[in-house]
C-alpha cells in the first residue's frame, strides 16, 4: 500500500526543518483523502515540481501537526498533464 500524497509548501517550514501541514492545499487533500493524521504515520508531501516522503509528527511547541522530511532527498516530479495528445 502506497502512502497518502498530500500536498504541502516547502517554504512553510519550521525552525526544525519540518513542513508545517497547516495550508489549506494539505487540508483540502487530508479531506478528500480521508487521511488522518498520527503520530509516525507516512506521507508523500508533494508542492508543484516537489515531492519527498514524510512521517508526521504533533509539534507541542506550534499545536499543529508536522512532516520530517530528509531534505537532500528530495525529488523533481514531472509536469502531470490531464490534456489528451493529437
């Protein structure tokens, strides 16, 4: 089983190099996913040409909800393109 792609911004992270999972992009997917988020729990985090694999976590300090991510891992992801080629 693949882990749950949800969408977050790379910019929005915390002074611990953590994604903060609190944009209305990562609620918007969490939703219609019907991910819910735990403690140790695996994502793919994605953000236009980004993505890298994630674990959540609850950060105490801001009460939001978090995703460590390995930042020299992360990966260029192509264009995904819905329009039909002639």
């Amino acid at each position: 089983m693949s882990n749950p792609r949800i969408f977050a911004d790379f910019q929005n992270a915390d002074p611990q190099g953590r994604l903060r999972l609190n944009c209305i992009g990562t609620i918007e997917d969490l939703s219609r996913s019907g991910t819910k988020l735990i403690d140790g729990s695996k994502l793919s985090i994605y953000s236009e040409e980004l993505e890298a694999d994630a674990v959540v976590e609850y950060s105490d300090e801001e009460k939001i909800w978090v995703a460590t991510i390995d930042w020299d891992r992360i990966r260029e992801v192509a264009e995904v393109s819905t329009s039909s080629i002639d």
